[in-house]
C-alpha cells in the first residue's frame, strides 16, 4: 500500500520552465505528506491552449494563427530537455513517482504527451495521445501504439490514458490486457460528466483511477491567448474548473471531485483490492468471451520515412 497524489493546479500557460519549478515545489509538497507517486493534469508543461483558434477555419489559416502556433511551439518541451531533466532530480531527490502531462515537440510536430518519471531513472515511459479531439487535432500529432504500454514500477503497473482517450473502448481494453493496475488519466475535462467516467474505468478494468485537470482562471493565460478566448469570461473566471479525482477498483471514490480551487488530492492506493476483484469480473480474462470478440494492437512505431541502408 501507499500513498497517491492528485495534484490540481494551473500550469504557466506556455511558459515550460516555470511550469516545471511550479511542479517541483508540487512534488516536495505531496513528498512531505508521504505520497509515492504524484500525477498532474493534461499539458502542464506547454500548456493546455483553452480557446485559442489559432486563426483556423475550413479552408483557412492566417498569419497571425501561424505566429500563435510558433509561439506555442517555442513553449514546448523535448523528452531529454532540460524541463523534464529538472523534474527527474526532484523525483529522485524526494522518491516520488511522477506523471505529468507535456506538450512534446518532435522535430517539427507536436505530441499531447504523459510523461512517466521514476526514481533514479528519468524518463521510465510516455504515452503520446492517440486521438487528439476536435481542435486539437489542428495543433497536436497522433500518436501511436508503440507508447500504450504501461511502466513496470515498484508501485505497480502504471498506465496513462489521456483524457478523451478515456472513451475508447478499445484503448482502455488494450490498457487493461497489459496488467495496468494503476490508470492514470490526466485530462482537460472538467465537466460533471467526467466522474462517472472514471468510476465507471474503475469497475472495468477493476484499477485505481486517478484523473488530474488544471483549475485555471483566464487570467492566468498571456494577453494574446485571452483576446481569442471563444467564450465570455472575466480574468478571474475558471476556464478549467478542475475536478480531479482518485477511485478505488470498486468504484469507490476516494478523493474528489474538487472544483475551482488549485489543491492536491490524497489516497491509499492498495492494488490487492483490484485483484480480489477480480473475482467476479476481469474483462481481458473469465469475462473476455474471446471466442465471439478479439481485439487486435498494432504497437510498432508508425515511421513516415525509412532510410535502408544500401
């Protein structure tokens, strides 16, 4: 058994490495209060651009879209940068395991990414989002099967599951037949209907959920983002209310849900609960029925160019 950490807090929108200083003070707080892993919400590096349009509609970019992008594109993160370098020392300092959600740039593209750091060994997995959702997809690359496996870790297996990923029935399948135990869900959702989503992965896959969203006023984000906000908002309004939350595999909720105030989520993870019960249900076992359905994971890296060697 130990102790988990929900960290609900709004990033520096776009601003790396004072995101990264603000989660490390974030990770000595949840150390002093003897958690063992702490999970942060979606983006926190890079920064989750609520509202932006990035000058796009059907048929149309403009210039001043394209300068957003490249700001946002400047305001992102590498997996051997110096932002996640920081962040592996503190992790090995305090002995806190460690899931935070990235903006990845990877030569020319960017990634929605959930980054595992593990005690003495860095960066020890990352998932890049599958399936960027609506807007998304104009700004973030697709991931693809080869980051879905979970991170063998001394607290048990740890998957990361990104926010509307959450509602593929086959990715959460896929999680579930590779042992994960502890389903980590960093996300952007803030709506009520999210909670019953997450007991719902809870009974399912018979894991611990633990889902971390940002609570952050539109004020928190640079003028330029604010003048393209889509919504009527003042700067003290949320436009992430939070609503991070820890279930138990039998769709206890243990923390949560907590809305418009940045705070950090507690809970007692004991992963025997899951497997007990899998006494009267396990999904990807006795309850499978693998005779009428299959599914099939394609996990090789998806490569756009080979060089072969002559």
């Amino acid at each position: 058994m130990f102790k988990a950490a929900v960290i609900q807090a709004s990033s520096v929108p776009f601003d790396p490495k004072r995101s990264a200083e603000k989660a490390a003070d974030l990770i000595r707080t949840a150390a002093r209060e003897g958690a063992a892993l702490a999970v942060f919400p979606e983006a926190f590096l890079g920064g989750y651009p609520k509202g932006a349009a990035f000058g796009t509609v059907v048929g149309r970019r403009t210039p001043n879209g394209r300068a957003q992008f490249q700001i946002y594109m400047d305001g992102a993160v590498t997996l051997d940068g110096p932002e996640l370098s920081s962040l592996a020392d503190v992790v090995s300092e305090t002995g806190v395991h460690v899931v935070i959600g990235v903006i990845e740039r990877v030569g020319r593209t960017l990634y929605c990414t959930s980054v595992t750091l593990a005690p003495g060994g860095g960066v020890a997995g990352f998932h890049r989002k599958l399936m960027p959702t609506g807007q998304e997809r104009i700004i973030w690359g697709f991931g693809d099967g080869s980051t879905i496996a979970p991170v063998e870790t001394s607290l048990g297996r740890i998957g990361s599951v990104i926010c509307w990923e959450n509602y593929m029935p086959a990715l959460r399948q896929a999680m579930f037949a590779q042992g994960t135990e502890i389903y980590c869900a960093p996300t952007a959702d803030d709506r009520p209907t999210w909670a019953s989503s997450m007991v719902h992965i809870a009974l399912e896959g018979r894991v611990h959920v633990l889902s971390a969203c940002q609570a952050i006023t539109l004020g928190e984000y640079p003028a330029r983002y604010r003048d393209d906000f889509g919504m009527e908002a003042k700067d003290e309004d949320f436009i992430m209310r939070g609503g991070s939350m820890i279930v138990s595999p039998l769709g206890e909720v243990l923390a949560g849900p907590v809305l418009d105030e940045e705070t950090i989520l507690y809970a007692d993870i004991d992963t025997t609960i899951g497997r007990g019960g899998n006494l009267d249900f396990d999904v990807c076992g006795h309850y499978s029925r693998p005779e009428v359905f299959h599914l099939s994971v394609n996990t090789a890296p998806m490569r756009p160019v080979t060089f072969e060697s002559e």
